[in-house]
C-alpha cells in the first residue's frame, strides 16, 4: 500500500532523504464527501507552503501525519480543524 501525503513522518522515517515537500500519493478519484475533512493532497499543498524553518516542518508533518483521517473509498483526508 503506497504511503499516503498525510504520512510524512512515516516516508521520512523509511527514507530520510525523501523530500517531504513534495505530495507523493496516487490521485483521490473517490466521490466521497468530503464533510469534515481536506483531501489530504489539498491538505499537504496547503501546509507546506508554511514549512519555511525546520521547526515549522516539524509541526506541519505531525499535524498531517496524526490527524488524517481514511476515508471509506479511499484516499484519505486532514480534518478542517487542522487545516
């Protein structure tokens, strides 16, 4: 199963020279409603942008990492609360 662009710190943790700026999961085609939640592709464009320090980095893969949420269909999205 390909890692998803929510799972930063884990693509980070299998491969520590992988730029994590980067989005890297297949495209959501699901239908789904996204109720509650960004795709996590969206999610991942939209946070990084503010990664400019390490420590912002940091932050910004842990909030993508830990409040993903699987969708049903596939894919997966970031809850708007995080966002």
């Amino acid at each position: 199963m390909p890692l998803l662009s929510c799972k930063v710190l884990s693509r980070q943790a299998e491969d520590p020279s992988a730029d994590i700026t980067q989005a890297f999961d297949i495209v959501d085609t699901t239908n789904e409603q996204n109720d509650g939640g960004v795709k996590c592709l969206k999610a991942h464009a939209i946070l990084i942008q503010f990664a400019t320090l390490e420590e912002k980095l940091e932050v910004v893969s842990q909030a993508l990492e830990y409040d993903y949420i699987r969708k049903s269909g596939g894919g997966c999205k970031v809850r708007n609360e995080v966002i």
